[in-house]
C-alpha cells in the first residue's frame, strides 16, 4: 500500500500461520484471487520520492485475496527503497459498507532486504478508513506502542480525478502534502504530489520539497 502513490492496501492472500487456519476455514466459491503488476516513474510514497537521487523506477506486483464477507488478505513486493532495499508488504484486513457508508480497518507490515526491518512485524501499522460517496479519510499507527507518528489522508474522488491531502503527525518533522492524480483509464495514471509544509527546513534536514510528477501503469493479471 503504503499508498504507493495513494497506495491501496487492497485485498489478497494467507499472510503466517496464524492467518492461515482462518483462512483455511473460507470456502473458496465465495472468495476471488487476483493480481497486478506495476510500473512508476518513481516510488512516491506518502508525499517522498523513495527512489532516490537515481530516479529508478519502480516496479511491483501484487497477489490479493477477498471473501464476499469482508476479509481480505495479500503480499504486495515493489523493488524498494532506495535506503532500505527491495519491499515486501504483508497486509490482512476486513472492509464493508454499510448503506454507502464504507470502513476498512487491517494491519500490515513491512519488510526490507538491507533493513533492520526484516522481518514480519518489525515495522508495522494498524490502519482504520471510512469513506462516504467520493470522501475517504484513512488512519494508520505504528503497531509498536513505543513508536510515535499518525499519518492521515483525506481524499476526494471525483474519477478520474483524484485529490488527496496526507499528514504525518506526532513526529519530529511533522508534514502535510497534497497529491492531485488523472487516471486517464483503468491502466494508466498520473500523479503530481508537493509537499506544502513541514515542521524542518531541509537545510537542516527536512524532507525535498520539490513537486513531483509520477507516472504510473498497472496491469491486471487474469488467474
């Protein structure tokens, strides 16, 4: 998810043995597996260009499991982090709607190649959305009690045009930043996000506030 470019934590497959029992337990006629695979000028994730100075682009692919019921469960691997190296992102999750009013709350961790971080539930999140016509707000918190930090976004989806303003809160550089994205059909997506304002300048530190415009392809795969 992370929201790579307003990256969707969406739905898909048995994450450890403790899911798998669950899971197990769901009768597959009610239940559909897809997949995607993607490509992005750069990784923008959360209003940061983690790509680097290189400008690598960014490649993933996801698998993703959903039940008629709610539940969700998948793997999403991109080929990472500048700093922290190639991705992979465990998420398990159960989203709804009630007459038009949509929540979806789930956790899901992080894991890096050249990180501390690698392993399941080094770095984690518990995330709580809710959605009403085209309005969404989404919260995400550190699974580990002892790690500040909220990230929020609020997004308007006026399709194809999408809005999106995230905040990270609660952190010694606390930032907001706006993301503006046209899909200009199901496949192909363009995404220019800013960051507008942070609590450190980035003479001392703080993040790039340069705009950056991302293009990004996705490719449904048929299973």
């Amino acid at each position: 998810m992370k929201e790579k470019t307003m990256k969707k934590l969406s739905q898909a497959i048995v994450l450890a043995s403790a899911l798998t029992a669950g899971l197990a337990a769901v009768q597959s006629v009610n239940a559909e597996v897809s997949a995607t695979a993607s490509v992005a000028t750069e990784y923008l994730w959360r209003g940061q260009n983690l790509s680097g100075t290189s400008g690598a682009p960014a490649f993933s692919g996801s698998l993703d499991y959903a039940h008629e019921s709610g539940l969700y469960a998948g793997v999403w691997a991109g080929s990472g982090d500048a700093a922290l190296g190639t991705e992979t992102d465990l998420y398990v999750g159960f989203a709804n709607e009630v007459e038009g009013f949509g929540y979806d709350l789930g956790y899901v961790t992080y894991i890096y190649s050249e990180s501390a971080a690698d392993e399941f539930d080094d770095a984690a999140e518990f995330y709580l959305g809710f959605s009403y016509d085209l309005a969404g707000v989404k919260f995400y918190k550190s699974s580990d009690s002892d790690v500040d930090g909220l990230y929020t976004l609020v997004s308007l989806d006026f399709d194809p045009v999408g809005v999106a303003i995230g905040n990270t809160s609660d952190v010694e550089n606390e930032y907001t930043h706006i993301d503006l994205s046209y899909a200009y059909n199901d496949n192909l997506t363009f995404t220019y996000s800013k960051i507008v304002d942070q609590s450190v300048d980035f003479e001392d530190g703080g993040l790039d506030k340069s705009g950056r415009f991302v293009v990004g392809y996705s490719l449904p795969i048929e299973l």
